[in-house]
C-alpha cells in the first residue's frame, strides 16, 4: 500500500475545491491556499518563522563547533606526526646498514639510499 492509497479526498469549506488529506487529518478542512489565506495562517507564520531562525541559529552554532572540532583534530595530528629520525641515530643507522659493510648487497644499498634520502628532507625541512 502506498502513501497515496492512504489519502482521503476532502471537499474545502472556504473555496469547495477538492483537496486530500490522511484518513487521520479530518480536522483540515481547508484546502492550502485557502489556509494560507487564512487568519490562523497568519497568527501561525510569525511563530514558524520564530522556529526555524531558531533551528537555523542551532544549526549554525553545530557547524561552528564542528568546525572547531575538527581544526583541534587536524591540530592534535600535526603535533602526533613524528619529527623524523633523530640526527644521531640516522647516522648510527647509516653507519650500520652501509653497503661497505655489508658487501655492496641490493638491500643495504636500498636502505642506506632511503636513510639518506631521510636525512635530505629533514635538512631541507630546517
């Protein structure tokens, strides 16, 4: 069953147009325009306008929060980002995976490479 299976067809006391409504809803017995056109629109509108200002201020009083929030995030994650290797121990770790030491193999000419290559950013980064 779909929501139009649900409406019943009403006859407006303002205008007699024909107009729907839900099997619930006989206390609407004016058609929209007709309501809109109404007395009791008119007393209703200032208080719906009163509403949805509220709702928006509410809504962009969240925005800022969550604007707030998530710049406190971004904040926490460059203090967490790690500051590199310490100058030091690069040098140990040069000094210990060296290709000399370990018979010119691929694996220490990769890892030094990319020790250096560490090295060079974090010079280029001071």
């Amino acid at each position: 069953m779909t929501h139009a299976d649900t409406l019943a067809h009403a006859t407006c006391e303002e205008c007699g147009d024909t107009f729907t409504r839900a099997p619930g809803e006989s206390w609407k017995r004016l058609c929209l325009p007709c309501w809109k056109a109404s007395p009791a629109a008119r007393k209703a509108a200032p208080d719906r306008l009163a509403q949805l200002t509220a709702e928006l201020a509410e809504a962009r009083a969240e925005s800022a929060r969550l604007r707030l929030r998530v710049l406190a995030l971004e904040l926490d994650g460059q203090r967490a980002k790690p500051e590199g290797i310490p100058p030091e121990m690069l040098r140990r770790l040069v000094r210990l995976c060296h290709p000399d030491r370990h018979g010119g193999s691929e694996a220490a000419n990769k890892a030094t490479a990319w020790l250096l290559a560490q090295r060079n950013r974090m010079e280029n980064r001071a």
